[in-house]
C-alpha cells in the first residue's frame, strides 16, 4: 500500500491513548514505507498524526478545503497540502490518492467520512481494506450497532466483514496485510 487515508478528529479527546495510538500509527505507515493522506488540518489527533508521521519521514497529504484554510488551521509543513473548494470533493480526493481507509477516534465529521467509504464499498465503488482503530473501545457501539443491523437483516456478512474493528495500530495494519476484497456490490445484481 502507498497511502492510507486516516481519518482522525479535529480534538486530542480526553484519554492520552488516542494521541498515543496516532502518533503508533504514523510511525508503523514510516517504517513500512506508507505514506498518509488526511483532512490536512494541524489541530487535534490530525496535527498528532501528521506531525508524527513527518518527523518518522513518511510522506503525508493533507487535503482541505479553503474555507478551513481561512480559519487557519491548515498544517503547513506537510509534503504536500492540497486546497480543494468543498468537504464533498475532500472526500472525493482523499480516497482516490488512498489505498485503504482506518479511522482513529474523532466526532461526527471522523464519522461520516468512515461511513461515506463504507457506502462506498458497499456499492462497489472501491474495494479497499478499511478499518477502525478501536483505542479503548472507542468503536465498540459502532461495532454493536453494525452487528445489530447484520441481525436484522439490513447489512450482508460481506459488507459487515469489510470495515475491520482492531484495538492496535499492529493489529489493524496486520489484517490490512492479509485482507481480501470482500464480495461487495454482489448485491446489485439480484
């Protein structure tokens, strides 16, 4: 893989664990050589991770839009910072400059973009590992409400295998490593 999309809130949190697991993340993508594409900002577990993965020497994108340029929080010591005109076409670049997707805890905006990519697959218009960075069970109501819609009939064992649920960065990037396209969009042709 040559870049993962990360997607990480815009505030620290309140547990220390989340900057640790960021800044773990970024240094595992440097040592494999993986580069980062993120929503550019400098603020939060964004600034923790991307200032973690440069100073490892991992490439990293930031992608943002210009009306969160003007509100100054743009990072500007990435390798490369790209200014697009909206949220819809940063999410549009983010995944197609990534090879997979991982979320690290952050709020609704870290939310619908995970769950955006997640459609995504289901539709068939990517099949790239995707993942959550579950860091002290941050993810586990998500988990719960996506088995429960498994449950009740409106999610298949495919698409609910797809979005991978690890509590360490090793973890998650290991089951990237051994991940096979899911049969997603099997579903449209019925």
């Amino acid at each position: 893989m040559r870049r993962i999309c990360v997607y990480a809130g815009s505030n620290p949190g309140r547990d220390p664990a989340y900057a640790r697991a960021a800044r773990e993340l970024a240094t595992l993508l440097a040592e494999r050589g993986t580069g980062i594409v993120y929503g550019g900002g400098r603020v939060g577990l964004m600034g923790i991770l991307s200032d973690a993965a440069l100073a490892a020497g991992a490439e990293v994108i930031g992608v943002i839009p210009q009306a969160l340029v003007d509100k100054e929080i743009a990072h500007g010591g990435l390798t490369e910072l790209r200014v697009v005109g909206s949220m819809h076409e940063r999410k549009a670049l983010m995944a197609e400059l990534a090879d997979a997707f991982i979320a690290l805890p952050g709020g609704a905006g870290t939310l619908e973009e995970l769950i955006e990519v997640y459609t995504w697959s289901q539709l068939g218009l990517h099949a790239k590992p995707m993942g959550v960075l579950n860091v002290g069970g941050y993810y586990d109501g998500l988990a719960a409400l996506l088995d429960h819609a498994l449950r009740e009939g409106f999610l298949h064992e495919a698409h609910r295998a797809a979005l991978q649920v690890a509590a360490t960065p090793a973890e998650l990037l290991e089951r990237f490593a051994g991940w096979e396209p899911a049969t997603v969009g099997k579903w449209l042709d019925r």
